[in-house]
C-alpha cells in the first residue's frame, strides 16, 4: 500500500513542477528547460499495439534487456541478488527458495551469508505458522485440517532435524546486525515477537512429549481409578506460563490450573484426583524460593488451613500475626471472601497431618517448634497497635515463610508429576544446584521416582538481540 501511495506521489510532484515552471514564461530559456526531469526514461520500449487490452507478465527480448540494463545501472539495486542473478543472464526454472539457486556457490561472499541467514530464519520459523493453524483445526474439529497440518509439521521436523547441527552453530546476533543495517528502526517488541515465534519450534516439541507420554501411560491409567497423569510446566515467568500452557494442553484432556504460585495450588485446582490428566504451570521465583511471607492471598490460604489444624479464628492476635505487613482491614476482607468450595480438600488434609508431624519431630528434637513460635508471635502481636522490638516483624515474615514452604511440599508431593517441563532452564539453574531451602524444594519437585523432566532453552531477546 506504501509503494501505491509512493507511485502516485511521484506523478503527481512532477506535474505540479511542470505547470509552476509553464506559468514562468517570460523566464525560460532553452539552457534550462531540461531543469525538468521527463517522467518516463528515454530508452524505454514502447508497449505493444494491443496494450492494454491484452497483458502477460512474458517479456519480449527488448523488454528483457531494457529491465536487465535498469537493474544493472540502479544504484538502489547495485550489489542485491537480483542484480547477481540478472547478471548472469541464465534462467532457471522451479527454484523454490533463492539459497536452492544454481547460481548460489557463485556468489559474492556477502550475499551467500546473507542467504545463509535467510534459509537458517525461515527453517527454523516453519513450524510456528503450522503449530497455529493446526491448534485452530484442532479447536474447529477439523479432521481434515488436522491431518494436514500434523503431516507438514513432520515434514519440516525432518528437514530442520537434517540442518539441526547447522542451526545450532547459527549466529542469530549476526543475523540481527545484517536486518537492524537495512532496517534500524525495528523495535525491541519486534525482535521479542520473533523470538516467541521461534520459540514455538521447542514448544511444538515439548507438546509432542506430552503426548507421547499421555498415551505410554493411558493404559495404565484405564485400568486403575486412582491412578492419573499429573504434568508441570516450569516458565520464568508467569506471562510466559499463561500463553504456553494452552499450546502444550492435549484435545480431550482440557483440565489445566493458570500459571501460578505453588502455594496456591490448593485455591487453583479442585480435587486432583477427579481429572485423569492434570496439567499446572509454575514459575520459580514464586514457587520455589519462598523466603519471605508471600503475596496476601497466600497467607489467607494459610490462616484457614492453621485453623483447620489449630483452631486459630477467632483470635485476634491471629489475624495480626498472618497479616504480616498488610492491613487489617484488607486481610479482613480477603478472609470474609474466601471461598471455601474452591479449596482442595486432599492438599488441605495433607498440609494438617504433615503439620502436625513437623511439629512432633520439632518437639522430640528439643527446638522450637512452629506451634510453640506461634504462640509467641501471637502473645507479641496480641494488639492491633502493639508496639514490638525491631527485629520481631521479621521473626513473624520467617516464621510465614517456613509455612508456605511446608505447603509448596505439600502440593508437590500431592501432585505426583509424571512429567515436568522446564522451560528456558537456564534462567532458573541455580535452583538445581544450590545449597538453600529453594533448591531442596526445587530438587524435590524434579528428583521424585517416576517423573521425566525435559529441559528446553530458548532465550527471549531483552533490549539487544542475542
């Protein structure tokens, strides 16, 4: 539309030129008449006596050799494929992509790694298009779609699987060099929606692993009612983790918790064991490193389940206590608003028995145990204006947090993962390797005796391509 728009501006410049330098009669002079460019070149061909009745795309020789001198003389072409490939006055036909020319080995070096670029882009971009149309056919129940789309995602698996040592060395902070020096102006939302794209290629295969290990284990899960197929996805971020869960969901089996915190599992899914495939998305800063007292609908979780073990409402001094650093009267209010019918009750009966049993080993090891400190934070905070020493706020943000680790050991040994996947690992490895309470937690989501964890990489570009 741009070009059209140019097109017709061109004209219409020139004309408005020519009637201003008409209308100057009495200045002109034959010296510098030619001061107006003609708006058609000199050498062109004239059309043939039945244009424009009759039009083919077939050049004539003359034709032919008046666009090959323009490409080769235009200062906007000098150095492009195209003027390479005219210039070799060679035709070739059933070329499917410009890298699978004959021509090519012949090429200037710049071209080629221009070409190299192009061919390692469009490979590895194949896929995104048809996972798209193929989610679509499947939510259409379009059969025929379906097949279509599952045989070309094959197809393009082979070939990409074929250059899959090539593509792994591809420079792709060359490649952006050689688009940002034709272009400068992309955007940085630019560069990230490319890498989204591209990344869909892993997620295409991590939906694939889903599958197949859905369909190893359905036999399995036919044959006992209390057996079920519990799949973690693992993403930076929860952005992230609500637009591929979706992608990685398979048709017929639907049921997927939204991206969130592991402690708010048992708000996020009902009864477990009603569905035969479950599938949750984490993300580890909010799942794994719980070191401090969490968001507030974290710690109203928590209160119900402390007086479903304790019998803790009623107190004030226990609204003061899991308050934390919130308000009284907005936790008040996310207390009143809790919907109780939205509570697992399996993972809320285990974090009461695993309580308790903390609170007996703590005991029989002669520390403090978490009932004991309880009471303490409660006798402290016994006031809605009590005045504490400096330090003893933080006390009750550790003690909170040791709760909603206790609970994120819950909700991972209830879910049973058969398969977690982790996406982007690399911004989240530290976790398998550390020596803290958040690795311990992470070892023990991912180190269980029947679960797979697939790991893939694809990093999004921040500011600066990478």
């Amino acid at each position: 539309m741009a070009l059209l728009v140019q097109y017709h501006r061109s004209p219409d410049r020139y004309y408005a030129q020519l009637i201003r330098h008409g209308g100057r009669a009495s200045e002109r002079d034959v010296e510098h008449d030619d001061l107006i460019s003609p708006n058609w070149h000199a050498g062109i061909v004239l059309p043939p006596d039945d244009f424009p009745r009759e039009c083919s795309l077939s050049l004539t020789r003359g034709e032919a050799e008046y666009l090959a001198e323009r490409i080769r003389l235009s200062a906007a072409c000098a150095g492009s494929l195209l003027a390479e490939l005219v210039a070799q006055r060679q035709r070739s036909d059933d070329v499917p992509f410009a890298w699978d020319h004959p021509h090519c080995a012949k090429l200037p070096p710049k071209l080629r790694e221009i070409l190299d670029h192009a061919r390692s882009f469009s490979e590895v971009m194949h896929s995104a298009p048809l996972l798209y149309k193929l989610i679509l056919a499947e939510q259409g129940h379009w059969d025929e779609g379906v097949a279509k789309y599952r045989r070309a995602l094959g197809e393009g698996a082979k070939a990409v699987s074929a250059r899959s040592a090539v593509l792994a060395q591809w420079d792709r902070k060359r490649f952006w060099e050689i688009v940002r020096s034709v272009n400068p102006r992309i955007t940085a939302s630019t560069f990230e929606f490319i890498a989204d794209e591209v990344g869909l290629g892993k997620t295409l295969v991590a939906r694939g692993v889903i599958a197949r290990t859905i369909d190893h284990l359905w036999d399995e899960v036919s044959r006992s009612k209390a057996r079920r197929i519990d799949v973690i996805y693992i993403c930076s971020n929860a952005d992230t983790g609500g637009q591929n869960i979706d992608r990685l969901k398979i048709p017929g089996c639907e049921e997927a918790a939204p991206a969130t915190r592991l402690t708010l599992l048992p708000l996020q899914m009902q009864d477990l064991r009603s569905h035969r495939v479950n599938f949750v998305a984490l993300t580890p800063a909010t799942s794994f490193e719980q070191t401090g007292g969490g968001r507030m609908d974290e710690r109203v979780l928590l209160y119900w389940l402390l007086d479903r073990a304790w019998g803790i409402h009623g107190s004030r001094a226990s609204v003061y206590v899991m308050q934390d650093y919130a308000g009284t009267v907005p936790f008040r209010r996310g207390l009143d608003a809790f919907d109780f019918e939205k509570l697992n009750e399996q993972i809320a009966n285990e974090f009461v028995s695993v309580l308790a049993k903390q609170v007996e080993e703590e005991k029989a090891a002669g520390k403090p145990d978490l009932r004991t400190r309880f009471e303490e934070l409660r006798s402290i905070f016994c006031r809605i204006n009590s005045i504490v020493p400096a330090d003893t706020p933080k006390l009750r943000t550790r003690w909170i947090g040791e709760l909603r680790r206790l609970l994120a050991r819950v909700c991972i040994a209830t879910l049973e993962p058969d398969l977690i996947i982790l996406d982007e690992f690399q911004r989240f490895k530290h976790l398998l390797k550390e020596d803290s309470d958040a690795g311990d937690l992470a070892r023990a989501c991912l180190i269980q005796r029947r679960v797979r964890a697939p790991a893939f990489s694809c990093s999004r570009p921040r500011r600066t391509p990478v």
